[in-house]
C-alpha cells in the first residue's frame, strides 16, 4: 500500500502521518522533510528556501526525484507531501484540509514546545498566520509554474478530510475509516 498525504500547513500531516504508518506497519517519508533537510544544509530558514524555489526549479526538481526513485523502489510506505499524488498515481491520495487561522495556531503551539526549529524565529501568531498564508500562495504558484497543477484542486484525491475541528485522535481514526473504506470499495 502506498498513501500519498497532502494537506494545508498546519493540518496535522507529519502527525497523523506517523500515526497511520504505525497503525498500518508503512515506512514514512516526507517532502517537507526533504525540503527542511534542504535548507539546513543550505543555512536558511525554510521560508526563504521556498521563496527561492519560486524561481529556481532545482530545488523542486531535487525532491521530485526523491519521490520517483522511492516510488520506484518501494511499495510499502506513507509519503507526506502536497504534490507526490501527481508522481504516485498507483497511491492512495489524501488530502488534509484546515482553516488558516487554526494552522496558525497550531503551528505557533509547536513553535513554542520547540517542535518546529526551522520556523522558531517568528514572533507572534499573527506573523505564523501571516506565513502560512504566504506559504500557501508560494507552493500553489510554484505548483501551477512548474507543473501545471492546482494542488488544492480536491478531485486530485481519492480521500478529502476537513480537520479544522478535529482532535489528533479524530483525525486518525477518520482517516484510518476512510482508507479501509476506499480500499473495500476499490477491491480488484
């Protein structure tokens, strides 16, 4: 089983991500892990890689072939990433959805339990909500550039949940519903 999760910033992807891999035994990879992983070895700051990649592809084009050659060499995974649904079409594509404000919110909580170090130099909320909002215009102008794709186009994913209101442990279970539901559905 392969399970593409894309999903707004803020959504809970690295979370509920872990927590599907172990409940269904998948490995978990990440893109945003790639890009981070990126801009450290870069010494900047996430954001200023992702405004760098508005312009240079390279850096779109490094993760992408992280995606093919792992899809090309395992078929037992989770990859969380907002456009791996378009190099995996044999995945099960999800997409987590979340109001701006409440991916703030969350986001600057995890700040703030040192969760997220690449992003530990904002200040406020309102800076984070600012960023997430940038971050979204960044990636779907980038995603439409680069490959021509709207990555918040819903019927690009086999399974859409609004996690606005949901608890870690909603989300889990719903998603874990809907995947053993698709997977019933789409038997043979």
């Amino acid at each position: 089983m392969i399970i593409t999760l894309g999903g707004d910033p803020g959504s809970g992807k690295s979370v509920i991500g872990k927590a599907i891999s172990d409940k269904l035994n998948l490995k978990q990879y990440s893109a945003g892990g790639f890009m981070r992983q990126i801009a450290e070895e870069r010494g900047m700051p996430l954001e200023k890689l992702l405004k760098i990649a508005e312009s240079d592809f390279s850096i779109d084009t490094e993760v992408d072939d992280m995606v093919k050659e792992l899809a090309k060499k395992e078929d037992n995974f989770l990859l969380d990433s907002r456009i791996a649904f378009h190099f995996i079409p044999k995945a099960i594509k999800v997409f987590l959805k979340t109001d701006t404000k409440k991916a703030a919110e969350r986001i600057w909580r995890d700040i703030q339990n040192k969760k997220r170090q690449t992003e530990a130099h904002f200040k406020s909320l309102e800076e984070v909500h600012q960023s997430v909002i940038a971050r979204q215009e960044s990636e779907k102008a980038r995603y439409k550039k680069y490959y021509n794709l709207n990555h918040l186009d819903m019927s690009n994913y086999d399974i859409v949940i609004d996690a606005t209101n949901m608890s870690v442990q909603e989300e889990i279970d719903s998603l874990l519903k809907a995947i053993s539901d698709f997977q019933a559905k789409n038997k043979n």
